[in-house]
C-alpha cells in the first residue's frame, strides 16, 4: 500500500491523479463496452429476433449466466496472474483481448448469428473475469488507508455509471430503423470496437503496480486452485464472510438486472426505452449509495453502513413487489406516457432506494477484504470472491427461472427476494457481530451524538496497542468503536454486563469481563490470561483504568491493572480522553443517578474524542497515563 501518498481531498480529487484516473477510465470503459454488446443482445432477442432455442422471457437469464460463467470457470487462475504479474501490464493485456472480441461481435452482428454472439458473450466475462483481482489488487498498492473506502466508491460509481451509459447506449443504439445507412446491430458492433480501442490507449497510462509474489508457480488446474482459494479466504474469517455478504449482494442484483427487459414488457407495459429507464434508475442509485459511503463513514472503512444497506434492500425490495403488482394491462408505452402514470413513479423510486441501499452495503465490504487481506494473497482471495459471486448469479438466475416456471410473475419474485435478504442479512449480523456492533456505532455518532474525533490518526492501523481512556457513559466503548478502523476488544466491569441491551451488545463484542481480585480471583485471573491474548494476535485491547464509570464527571485515579498487562507484553499504549458526555443520555449525572432521562440534552448532542499520541510501554507509568489523559481531557 502506498502510505506515502497524501490523502485526498476528497474522492473526486482522485480523478486528478495518475495513480488512480488511467485505472479508473480503463475500468469505466471496460464495463460501459460490456453493458452496451450486452445489453443490445438481450433487447435484440427479446424484441426482434425470433429465436426458437432461446426464449424472450429467459433471455435475459441465459445471457446473464453465459456471461458470469467464465468467474466461475477462470477466476482461480486470474487471481495467481495477478498476484504475480504486474497489474498494470495485466490491464493491458485484458484490453487488447477485448478488442479482439469485439471484432468477433462485430461479425455475429452484422450477420446476426445468435450462436457467435453468446459465445462472444462468454468471452467477454473471461475478459471481465481476468480484470477483476487487477482491480481490486490495484487499490490498496496505490491507495492509503484513508482513501479506500473513497476509492472504492468511486470505482463502484463508475462501474454501475458504466452499466447505466452502457445499457442506455445500447437499447438507444440497437432500436435504430433498418432502413437507415446503419441499421441498430451495425451500431452496436462499430461502436463496441471503438470503446474496446479507446479503453486499451487510456489502459497505457496506468502506472506501474509491481506483482506481490512474483515467484509464484501457476496452478493451471481450476478446480483444485478454486479449492485451494476458498480454502485460504476462510483463513481470514472477517474477509470469507464479507466475501459472502457480497455474493449476496450480487445475487441480489442479478435477478433485477436479468429481468429488467421482461420486467419492462409484461408487467409495467413498456418498450426497449423504458427498460433502459430502469436500468438508468437502479444504476444511478448504486453509484450515489457507493459515493454516500465517503461522507457517511468519515473516511473510514465503516462496516456499519453494511447493516443500513441491508435494511434498505429488503425494504424497498418488498415495496417494489407492492407497488408493481396490479398494474393495469394495455399496449406498450414509450417513456413519456409511461412517466404519465403516478402508480409508474413509485416504481421508480422503490428501485431508485434499494439499489442506493445496495451501493451502501457492498462498498466497505469491498474495502474490508481490501484492508485485511495479506498483500502477498490478495488478487487471489479477491478471485475466490469472484468465484463465490460467480456461484451466486448462476444460482439467482436458476432460482429464477424456477420460481417464473412455477408460476410466480416477476413482482412476485421480488417480494421472495425482499424475504430471502431479511434472512440472508440476519444471519450475517449474527455470525459476524462486528458488523451490528458497527451499526450501532453508526447510529449512535450520527443521530444521539454529534461526535468528533480529533488526531484519529494516531489510533493504529495494524498491531498490537492497548487504547487508554476516561470512563463516562454506558457506551464509552461503542465510541470508540465507532473511532476505530479497527475492532477493540475491551476489558469491562463485570457488572455491565448484566445492563440490558448493552450487556448483550458487549457480549457480541467479545469484551472481556473482569471483576476485582478480592470478589472474584478466577474472573479477575481469567481477564488479563484474555488480555494477552489479545494481543498476542496483534489486535487492539481497550481499558477503562479508572475502573468504572465516573460519578461526579471528573476523571478518577487510575487502578494498575494496565501495569500488569505491560509488564507480560510491552506494546504501545495510546491514550484518549472522551469529552463532553456527563450528562449526556448514557452517563450519570450529579449524585451517581444514571440515565434518568433519556435524551436529556437532546438529539445530536456534540461529543468528542481526542487521540493522543502512541506511548512506548517502557514510559509508562500509572501517573503519567493519567496525567496524559488529562490534558487531552481538557484540550479543545
């Protein structure tokens, strides 16, 4: 990762720069040509071409899995060539392939052989599928922590702008008359070859992005390299059940995507043009929903939006089967008399939100497995995340076709999917709390608290470290989990957990219970063996040394506990000072009462948090700690 580099101004102010605006035109055009031969074929099936082998309804469908097939098939061994390759080298050579396709596309159109076109179909998601580790491998080598999530969301953006023009572009271009000097299938091929040429001369620009393990010997068998991927992506359990969550979303978007021209015929009554109206709608809202991720998270990898996606998918997913179900029969509309209809624009809207939740909940999952993937294997977990996604979309596209073959119209098939997601996304939250813990996190510093984290740069982005901090609220420990780019595992009066609500939050949490010696030597005992072990892992261990909440607002003498932690493991201590929350909803207030009366001081009470800089364990002392504490406490 290229730490050296400054941080943005913000994700926008990337696109001025060579590390990151060649990359990213290169991929923008890329997706754009994809969508454009894509999507002109679907319409052109659905529409206008009679195909006995191929049926209008299911078109859409067995486009879309000739094309993901190839992830499933080859992203094993583009996740080694990535990692041992140079990236930008990679790039190139995945353009001048697409040129190559193109002109084979350009033939199956102008001769409109159904057959050479799916096949190009296929080639064209082998060429998507050996760009994909470039991709998302190219990021964190060029980008500092700061700017992952920021670019990210740009890359995300512009892929479903891409999707968006591209789709457009095609539905516009293949519904040009016969009789002109071009008819639509001669649009497409000519200008399909012109994106696929303009994309390799910007893909020159791409500075150089040395291979991570240059020495690596290539397993070109796929399917004991797909095994072995798998294999070395559950070795990160954060990073394979994030992997998850976005085939998840993958599969969620696949099916709306895939039925979007039948969706557009048989149940809203529209031509080819209102089916790019809904592709413009749902494209448009995953880029904005991926650009919000920057200002929502504050730059961080906030894995607490993922939560908030998720919501959004089920919610409006099951409005959009409410609100498309119904509908009155009649001939096909063009997109002005479609808009005409009142009932048409709670449609819209419906797809409009879920897709802007789904651009909330993919990108720091996206920005997760890139932080916390090892750099050495990381083009290769990103394939196994393709293979996953590529097993999602064929599984959406069968699951699909069963369900549509079964009886059920497409609003239908959508309420199913809203119920499907409520269910997929709960079990997530339960098998990896950190993201609900990051939720409630999210919640808590954006609507309770104004909350301002000063010097955030001193927190550590990797290795072991004890965070130090004065003790005022019930949620002292949520804050600064909300602070964090990383989890902190807290040590905590026993006590708290017996507290409703927050003891079960802490609990998923995985904080450490400890009580004094002279109540409990095996508790007490237990929590610093625990403590070690920590940081042993080199993760982050957060304590409270005043050992309890403060009852009168000021900081209390500070226990020794911190003191035995150093003396097994040395590690670096950063102090922090949280201010301005006595007498917030979560403190007590004067004469020790606590939370007496909810929301004393309001919604969007400010609150801060200042960092200190990190303290090597030899100069720490009780006194000190606290005396640094202090006057963090009161700085302004």
């Amino acid at each position: 990762m290229s730490d050296a580099q400054p941080a943005h101004a913000n994700q926008f102010a990337l696109l001025g720069q060579r590390r990151f605006a060649p990359f990213f035109w290169t991929q923008f055009l890329g997706a754009a040509n994809d969508n454009v031969f894509k999507f002109a074929f679907t319409v052109l099936v659905t529409y206008h071409l009679s195909v006995q082998w191929l049926q209008p309804q299911k078109a859409g469908l067995v486009i879309g899995a000739v094309f993901i097939l190839p992830f499933l098939l080859f992203s094993a061994t583009s996740g080694q060539l990535a990692d041992k390759y140079d990236k930008a080298f990679l790039a190139r050579m995945v353009k001048n392939l697409e040129i190559f396709i193109m002109l084979l596309g350009a033939v199956g159109l102008f001769t409109s052989q159904v057959a050479l076109l799916l096949g190009c179909i296929f080639l064209l998601g082998l060429h998507s599928t050996l760009f994909g580790p470039v991709k998302y491998a190219y990021m964190p080598q060029h980008l500092n922590a700061a700017e992952l999530t920021g670019g990210n969301g740009m890359v995300e953006m512009g892929t479903f702008v891409a999707i968006l023009l591209g789709n457009v572009l095609g539905g516009l271009l293949i519904a040009l008359p016969a009789d002109g000097w071009l008819n639509g299938a001669q649009a497409v091929a000519l200008t399909s070859l012109v994106l696929a040429v303009v994309g390799r001369l910007v893909a020159q620009a791409i500075p150089a992005t040395p291979a991570t393990s240059p020495g690596l010997v290539v397993n070109w068998n796929p399917v004991t390299e797909t095994v072995r991927n798998l294999k070395l992506a559950h070795g990160h359990l954060a990073v394979y059940r994030s992997l998850l969550g976005i085939s998840w979303m993958w599969f969620f978007g696949a099916v709306f995507l895939g039925q979007f021209p039948s969706f557009a015929k048989d149940v809203l009554h529209g031509d080819e043009h209102v089916a790019s109206l809904l592709l413009v709608v749902f494209s448009a809202g995953v880029g904005l929903g991926s650009l919000a991720c920057e200002t929502l998270s504050r730059r961080h990898v906030e894995i607490g939006l993922v939560p908030l996606g998720a919501i959004g998918m089920s919610v409006f997913a099951l409005d959009l089967w409410l609100s498309s179900s119904g509908l009155p029969a009649g001939p096909l509309q063009g997109v002005g008399a479609f808009l005409g209809h009142a009932a048409h624009w709670h449609v819209l809207f419906d797809l409009f939100a879920l897709s802007f939740s789904a651009g909330l909940y993919s990108v720091p999952m996206y920005a997760l497995i890139q932080l916390r993937s090892p750099g050495s294997h990381r083009a290769r977990i990103i394939a196994a995340n393709n293979i996953l996604n590529a097993i999602f979309m064929i599984a959406a596209s069968l699951g699909v076709g069963l369900l549509l073959d079964a009886g059920l119209s497409i609003p239908q098939v959508f309420g199913v999917l809203a119920g499907l997601n409520a269910l997929v996304a709960g079990y997530i939250f339960l098998v990896v709390p950190e993201y609900l813990l990051r939720f409630v996190a999210w919640v808590l510093t954006h609507f309770i608290y104004r909350f301002r984290v000063q010097n955030e740069q001193h927190i550590p982005t990797e290795g072991a470290a004890v965070v130090v901090c004065n003790h005022v609220s019930f949620v002292d420990a949520i804050l600064l989990m909300a602070a964090s780019p990383r989890p902190i595992r807290f040590i905590m009066d026993h006590r708290i957990f017996q507290v409703p609500v927050l003891g079960w939050l802490f609990r998923l949490a995985k904080a450490i219970p400890i009580a004094p010696r002279t109540e409990d030597p095996v508790v007490y005992e237990a929590a610093f063996a625990a403590a070690d072990q920590v940081l042993a892992e080199g993760d982050l261990l957060g304590i409270f040394p005043e050992g309890g909440i403060t009852r009168d607002g000021t900081l209390q003498p500070f226990k020794g506990g911190l003191m035995k932690i150093l003396e097994s493991r040395p590690t670096p201590v950063v102090p922090m000072a949280l201010q301005n929350l006595w007498g917030s909803t979560f403190s007590r207030i004067e004469g020790g009462k606590a939370m007496v009366k909810p929301f004393r001081r309001g919604w969007f009470s400010p609150v801060g948090l200042n960092v200190g800089e990190p303290m090597a364990a030899p100069d720490v002392t009780v006194e000190r700690m606290q005396a640094r504490v202090d006057r963090l406490l009161k700085e302004a």
